[in-house]
C-alpha cells in the first residue's frame, strides 16, 4: 500500500491530496482565490502567493484529517514545480519540502499539465475503461492549450500548441470585453446555448508553418471589433453595474441584461473556439500513427459545447474528459501524476527549483 500526498498552487487554487495506490482518492481539498481575483479581471501574481500562504496550511491540514492521516502513513509528499506563477508555485513547492524534511518522506516535483493528463487517466481507470496509449491529450486551461501525443512507452511529444493566448484565456478576454466578468469560460458556457451560434461568421486563424498550432488573438480581435461596431457601451455598462451588486451573477440574471444579438456573438464565439479546438484534435490523430485516445483535460474541458461537439460528431477513437471537479486545477490530479515517479523511485532533492516555464515536451 502506498500514499501521496500532494499540494498544486501553480495559479488561483490552493489544492491538496492524498491517494492511495494509483487511483483511490482518500481525500480532495481546493480553496479557490477566484473571489480575490474577480474585482481586478484577471488573476494578479502578487495576490495569489499572499493567498497560497494564507491557505496552504489549512487546506493540507483539511486533506490530511478528511483522509484520516497522519504524517507517518504518507509514504511521498509532491507538489506542482511548474509551469505557473513564480511565487505561487514556490509556495506549494516549499511547504511540500518542509513536509519532507520533517518527517523524513521523499518529494516528488510534479509537471501542472502532466497532472492535467493524469486526472483523466486515473478517472478512466476507476471507471474500468483505462486509457489506451498511445493517446493524443489536448490541455485547454487558462495558461495553455497544448497538443501532445503521450506515448505508450513513456514520455510526451509535443504536437502543437497556442502562438499567443490560450484557450481559455480567450474566453476570459471575450467575457471581460462584454462585462460578463472573471473568469468568463463558465458564463459564456452557461450563455451560449441562448444564442444562435451561426449569427456571426468569424474566421479562423491560418498557421503558417506547424497546422498543429493553435492562435485565439485574431478571435479575440474579431469580438472586439464587432462590440465596437454595434454601440453596445451601455449594456455593457449595466452588466458591470450588475456585477458590482451580485458577484456571482445567475444565469437568468445575465440573461435579463443581455440581448439577443449579444447572444448569438457569445453563442458564435464559443462555437468558434470548440470547432478550432476539434479541428485539431481530427488533424493531429490523423497525423500520428495509431493513436487509439483522446484526452481533452484543463478548464475549458467543463465547456459543454466541447464535450456536446466531440460527442456528436464522430473522431473515431474513444474520447476521455475529467469529471468537472477534476478539469480545473486540483491536487488530486498532482497526486495521480506523482505515483508513477514514486513507483520508478524519481524523487527531487530539496533544492528542486519552481520552474514558471516548465515544458513536458
Ligand atoms: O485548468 P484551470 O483551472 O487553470 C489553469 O491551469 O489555467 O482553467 C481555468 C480556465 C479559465 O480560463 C476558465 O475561464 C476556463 O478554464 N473555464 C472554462 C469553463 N470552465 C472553466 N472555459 C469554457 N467553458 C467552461 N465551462
Ligand atoms: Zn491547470
């Protein structure tokens, strides 16, 4: 029997974990930061070290109790050592190797998106539907949007990924653009299905050399261009107003301050991104040879229209998403990610570094 404990604060969640033998989740804690963030638009970097340091202890308390643990029943401590925020990342990171060298346990430094990838395979394997190697793993987060093929042998190849924003941080820009807030994924989620998702034509982006790469700036400009054609200054100003008196607007609340075109843009917007999103998909398992898997995992992967796309039309391969509590930053993903380095003894020394730029591939 084996048991990790782990700590992710590589943006605007405190999150901690402990799982048992690859896919037993003995307990899952997140503080998310996102009521911090939502006043400034955007997550500030200097807010969420002050809030990491606030949570960390009690969130690592609060898994380790719910799990019913002490220290002596852990067998590894990990923790997220990049890609993410500087500060952020060295808090986790520091308290995981104080963990280590109190109680004598190794550390394992753990990769955000290889945990990302990691959720969905352990979701599948509880499921009893394993994920079959080699896989094609699409990450739609807030910080990325990546294309690897994770090999059957081990390792990860990096197939594509954004030349500017990713995919869900063109969804925050849309969001905040129009007034719907921070973050904007979900409430364009919510949104889009009020609209006509044919109303407004945009283009999408043509890459110059990898066609595996992804590019939402141009989107982004379109939404901007066409808000600042259809005089649309005051009901944007009355949703902001609405969200100053309701944080957490709900959907019938957005709906009673936004009007129908302004709905079929949001509806186009988010079509625009999901069809760019399978567009790749298709191409990149078509590209490598024999991929018999298709991870989609990070926060856009809640999208519903993605996951009603990707279902309805065919890709030919079995497709894996995270539940949605595993889709978004969590520590149990971290954890999952970490077994496989504790079983092959990949242990990091207490001078491992947070590393902002961390690539898997
Ligand atoms: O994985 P995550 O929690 O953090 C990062 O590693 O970035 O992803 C957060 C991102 C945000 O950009 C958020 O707007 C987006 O995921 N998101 C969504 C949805 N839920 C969260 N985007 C589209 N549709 C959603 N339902
Ligand atoms: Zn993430």
């Amino acid at each position: 029997m084996a048991r990790i404990l782990a700590i992710e604060s590589s943006c605007d969640e405190t999150a901690a974990a402990v799982i048992e033998n690859e896919t037993t989740i003995l307990s899952s804690v997140v503080a998310s930061q996102l009521s911090v963030h939502a006043k400034y638009g955007g997550v500030v970097p200097e807010l969420a070290s002050r809030e990491h340091l606030r949570a960390v202890v009690p969130v690592v308390r609060e898994a380790m109790s719910a799990a019913g643990l002490q220290w002596r029943d852990l067998d590894a401590v990990a923790a997220t050592s990049g890609p993410g925020l500087a500060g952020a990342l060295l808090v986790g990171l520091t308290y995981a190797k104080a963990i280590s060298f109190a109680t004598g346990i190794p550390l394992i430094a753990v990769n955000h998106i290889e945990g990302h990838i990691h959720a969905v395979i352990l979701e599948a394997a509880q499921r009893g539907t394993p994920v079959e190697l080699p896989a094609l793993a699409m990450i739609v987060s807030g910080g990325h949007t990546h294309l690897f093929e994770a090999r059957a042998a081990g390792g990860y190849r990096l197939m594509g990924r954004t030349r500017d924003d990713a995919a869900g941080e063109a969804f925050d820009k849309v969001a905040k653009l129009l007034g719907f807030g921070y973050p904007g994924g979900p409430v364009i989620d919510r949104l889009a299905p009020c609209g006509d998702p044919d109303a407004v034509r945009f283009t999408s982006a043509k890459m110059k050399g990898n066609n595996l790469d992804f590019s939402f700036s141009g989107l982004k400009t379109a939404v901007l261009r066409w808000v600042e054609s259809h005089e649309m200054t005051a009901e944007i100003e009355v949703r902001k107003a609405l969200l100053r008196a309701t944080p957490w607007p709900t959907t019938e609340q957005w709906l009673e301050v936004t009007p129908a075109a302004t709905l079929d843009l949001v509806a186009s917007f988010q079509r625009t991104v999901v069809d760019e999103l399978l567009k790749h998909a298709v191409n990149a398992t078509d590209q490598l040879e024999g991929i018999r898997s298709l991870i989609v995992s990070g926060g856009v992967a809640c999208n519903s229209g993605l996951r009603e796309a990707v279902n309805s039309r065919s890709v030919g391969i079995p497709v894996h998403f995270p539940s949605p509590g595993l889709s978004t930053d969590n520590a149990v993903m971290i954890a999952a990610a970490a077994f496989p380095k504790f079983r092959a003894g990949q242990f990091a020394d207490l001078d491992a570094a947070a590393e902002p730029n961390l690539a898997l591939a």
